[in-house]
C-alpha cells in the first residue's frame, strides 16, 4: 500500500490499520491491535483538516514522511 501523507509529513491511517509500532494506548479498555487503539494515533479529524472522523494521522517520528523517504533512499 502506498502510504499518504499529511502536510506536516504525518501518515495518514485509518482506523483499522496498524503497523509494526503500535503500542496500546492508555485509555483503551481492551486495545485491538489497530491505530484506533495505539498510542501514536490521533483521530481529531478537524484540527488536521481530514474530511474524515475514521481517518487519522499517525505521530510515531519513524512514521513521517522524512524518515520513510530518508530510510527508502539508504537501501
Ligand atoms: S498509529 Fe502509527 S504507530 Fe500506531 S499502529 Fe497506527 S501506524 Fe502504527
């Protein structure tokens, strides 16, 4: 899957992916192993002007656009 990013170079995900990063978070109750439950996600659609409740960005550093590209080029 191509990944899509946001234009402060945060993946976007949705809600039922998830990705070798995932850690819980701390107010779920019982965390699928999905962004929805992960630590790094954030699914505040207004602030990052997605036009969607169900997609998010991810936080995880090793996730952003840079250091994607940056590792990709080092293969
Ligand atoms: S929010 Fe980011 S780190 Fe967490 S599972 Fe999703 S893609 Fe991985």
């Amino acid at each position: 899957m191509e990944n899509s990013y946001d234009n402060n170079g945060f993946m976007i995900v949705r809600e039922n992916y998830c990705c070798d990063h995932f850690e819980p978070d701390e107010g779920a109750l019982v965390p699928m192993k999905e962004c929805w439950c992960c630590k790094w996600a954030r699914f505040d659609a207004e602030i990052h002007e997605l036009n969607s409740k169900s997609v998010g960005i991810c936080q995880y550093e090793g996730n952003r656009c840079e250091v994607v590209e940056s590792s990709e080029v080092s293969l």
